[in-house]
C-alpha cells in the first residue's frame, strides 16, 4: 500500500492533494504498509483540515482499532482542539462514547499530560517541550514529546469543546479557574481560546456580570480573563455584522476600566478590547500610552489610532493626523512586535502622505520576516519603487500559498509600471 498516493499526501497536509485524490475516488479508509489508516495518520500528524476531509468522505472516526482507540478517541489523546472539532459528530455518539471521550479529555486535563505520557509509555527519560502555532487554526500549544510520543497541551480545550457539544454547561468560576491553571494562560493558545470563546457564546447577562466582577480580582491573570471574555461578549455574534447587547457596556467599563489598572498585561488587554469600539475618547486614550514602558501596552496603541475610512463596511484604514504621527513614532519602537503591527496597519491602511512610505522604507530591513512583507507590500500598492529592493530583502517564505497575494504585489507594480511605460510611448 506504500505506492498508495492518498497514503502519502495525508502525512504531508495536503489538503488540496487529498481533496483532489478523494474527489477522484481514493478511499477514505486507506491504509499504509502498516496497516494504519489514513485517517490516524492525520491524527498523528495534527492535519486537521486533512483529517476533516477523510472523516467527511466516510473515513470512520468511530472504528475501534487494535489498542481498543479510535480516531477519534486518539484526536482527544493528541490534546489538539483543532483535530477534536474536524472529527467530532455529536449526531453519531451514544451516552457511551460520550462518556468515553468526555472520561478520557478529563484524565488528561487532570493529571496533565506529562503523568499520562509517562504511564503510557513507560518512559523515565527527559521530556521535550516545543512551542508551535497551529496555521490552520491560528492557535498556539507546546508539543510534548517523550518515549516516541508526540502530544500537544491542549486537553482542557478538548474537554471544554467536549462539553459544550454534548450540552454539558460548566459555571463561569470553574471554567475561570481553568484557563487561570494553565501552564500557558494566554490568549493565544488554544485551551484559553476555547474557555474564554465558550463563555462568550453564551451571551448571557449572568456571564457578563460574573466577567465584570474579576475586575476587582486581586490577581492579575483573573481581572485579565475576565477583559477577554468581555471582549469576546462585546464582539461575539456569528449571525450579523451589527454590535452585540453587550458591545455598548463594555465601551464604557473598558474605559472607565483603563482610566486605573496599573499591571501592565491587563492594562494591555483592555485596551486591546477597547480597540474594537469606536468613538472619540478612544484615540487620546492611545496617544497616552504611545510611551508606556511596557511593549505589551504599546503594541495595543495602533488599533486604538485607528477609524473606519467613511462608508467603508469593515476596514480600518484612516487615523487622524496626531494618531498618524503616532504610528509614524510606533514605527521606530525598540519593540518588533509594535513595528509589525504598525507596518500592517501602514500598509494597508491607504494613507498617500510621504512620510507614511519613508516608514515603510524604513521597514524592508527590519529583522521580523512578516515586517518586512507588509512594509515591501505597502510601498508596492503605493507604486513607490523602493518595493523593488525591498522585495529582495525579504527572504524565503515558508508559507508562500498564504502569503502569495501580498508577496506578488511588487511584481503587480512592475507591471502598472511597464504598462504605463508603453501607453507614454504610443
């Protein structure tokens, strides 16, 4: 089975190979020279758009396999959310299987997956740790590796996805008390997504008021998860484009909110939420921390400089001419993260002025690869012909499909270029 093309696109996250190869009739349930399947190869691998497809084209992710596992039951085991949602199908699962996969996340996320590395595997050896991003999900773990087993520490976004599927409603104090346990509370990754994006689908006042009532926590990780559950309550509403009941509220505590938090990681999340509202209090508020000592603080300022271009539907584009000249000060800061956001929001935000392309220019050689792209593409779609040379400092891209349309603009100016050349001429 090893000639098998389907068996090596899998492991690859293929997703348009496997896509095509499925359309054209290979078999979901095709296995290696091993006798895994295709679908647990996937599982293995964390493809988990990959994984999604197979189980769509009728891999079966409920198959009981050697060990007594299933694909899905080892999805849980992988402590990957992304891979527990592509294969997760409530209408399928028996009290029984429900009760197995909400037994097996709970072990993990109760003993943490060291111990139960350790068990299954037997080994005494060191462990390794790597942080990783998640590109399909936009989520970050840390990979576990020990004993030839490779996991990531997202159990407690598993057994939070697991019980919101099954209908289970866990209180706002226990899931609180989650995400603040993590090895990792962060909003970036994925287990503090899932508790914090869960508490704000609810959109609940019961919610809110609990949310509110950690401002006053004395630890700083508590007051920060509720401002990101206030943010995801003010802006979570899948159905429309419009603000939800909570938005309004939320404007006004958020400022009220950011008037006296002294920690620096809170201060820096309120303001991030409140670079979701709009309204006029919201710029000078970001003027006041262009100097704050902390990076985290400063790298919330560019949204809050930022407006919605008149009769635009959704994109932030023009800043005010102080705001402009903040982000044009934002653009120096010692921090990389700051001058990314600002070559981003430069880049695409549609401001003519020179100075706005003297920043950007400023940017082709910054040390962030991603810096560099968006400085490049901001001249580029300016027609300033330092996007040229700047396209030659930016270096290989890992992800060039996804960043294909941004990386390309140098060359769509070249050819805005020749054709005005030759329209001159004739």
């Amino acid at each position: 089975m090893g000639g098998n093309p389907l068996v090596a696109a899998v492991p690859s996250g293929d997703e348009c190979g496997v896509r095509n190869l499925l359309e054209d009739g290979a078999d979901p349930e095709s296995a290696d020279e091993r006798g895994t399947s295709v679908l647990c190869l996937a599982v293995a691998g964390f493809k988990s758009l990959v994984a999604g497809q197979l189980k769509y084209a009728g891999a079966d992710a409920l198959r009981r396999l050697d060990d007594g596992s299933t694909p899905l039951l080892r999805a849980v085991d992988s402590g990957s959310v992304g891979l527990v949602l592509s294969l997760l199908d409530v209408s399928l699962l028996d009290g029984a299987a429900r009760a197995e996969l909400l037994a097996r996340a709970r072990e993990w996320h109760e003993r943490g997956p060291v111990a139960v590395l350790r068990e299954r595997t037997g080994s005494p050896g060191p462990v390794e740790t790597v942080r990783v991003r998640d590109g399909e999900w936009f989520t970050e773990y840390h990979e576990i590796r020990l004993g030839g087993t490779t996991v990531r520490d997202g159990h407690t976004g598993v057994l939070t996805l697991l019980e919101k599927h099954f209908g289970l409603r866990p209180g706002f104090d226990e899931l609180a008390a989650r995400a603040c346990a993590l090895d990792h509370p962060d909003g970036e990754y994925a287990s503090w997504w899932e508790i914090t994006s869960t508490l704000a689908e609810r959109q609940d006042e019961r919610t809110w008021e609990a949310a509110v009532a950690l401002r006053a926590h004395p630890d700083p990780l508590y007051r920060r998860f509720g401002a990101d559950v206030l943010g995801f309550l003010g802006t979570w509403d899948q159905e429309s484009d419009g603000p939800t009941p909570f938005g309004r509220r939320n404007l006004e505590f958020f400022l009220d909110w950011a008037a006296e938090e002294e920690h620096p990681e809170v201060l820096a999340e309120v303001l991030a939420c409140l670079g979701d509202h709009e309204d006029p209090r919201i710029e000078p508020l970001g003027l006041s921390h262009l100097a704050h000592p902390d990076p985290r603080v400063r790298r919330a300022v560019p949204k809050l400089l930022e407006r919605r271009a008149p009769g635009d539907r959704g994109e932030w584009a023009h800043a005010t001419p102080e705001g402009l000249d903040a982000m044009l000060v934002l653009a120096r800061d010692p921090d990389s993260a700051v001058r990314g956001l600002v070559a981003h929001d430069l880049a695409t935000g549609g401001d003519s002025a020179p100075a706005v392309g003297d920043a950007l220019a400023g940017l082709v050689g910054d040390e962030e690869q991603t810096t560099r792209i968006w400085a490049v593409f901001g001249l580029a779609v300016r027609d300033d012909p330092r996007c040229v040379d700047g396209a030659a400092r930016v270096g290989p891209v890992a992800e060039y499909a996804a960043w294909s349309w941004i990386l390309e603009a140098p060359d769509r100016y070249e050819q805005r270029r020749r054709e005005r050349a030759a329209a001159a001429a004739g």
